[in-house]
C-alpha cells in the first residue's frame, strides 16, 4: 500500500444467503455475475459522469 490508499471496511448483519464476489461485482449466484461480466465486455452498463476510459476485467489484463 501507498500513502494515497484508501480502505473502506463495511460491517452489518449478514445476508441470509451466500454472496458471489467477482471483482467489482457481488450476486447472490455465479449466473448472475457471468451475466454481469457479459454485460460489462459489451459496456452496457449505465457510464459514469467523465469517465470515458474503459476499464478492462482482471482476465482481460492478464491476457494482455
């Protein structure tokens, strides 16, 4: 870690089901986080405000 890290550490009660966590994607089954990983390689998900780069998948930076 660097100086200019930020952590977040969030807490509550649990979930009553398990969680998927992908990257920057939680979901309640793999299903739907491959849809989500589908939806984020067509960049169909809502673009936020100045953002202009798009930000490739862990495996997509791997393979380059």
């Amino acid at each position: 870690m660097t100086d200019k890290t930020t952590i977040y550490i969030c807490g509550g009660e649990p979930f009553p089901e398990e969680r998927t966590i992908y990257w920057n994607f939680v979901a309640s089954t793999k299903e739907l986080i491959e849809q989500a990983k589908e939806k984020w390689l067509a960049q169909t998900f809502e673009k936020i405000p100045g953002e202009t780069e798009f930000v490739p998948l862990p495996e997509q930076i791997k393979k380059q």
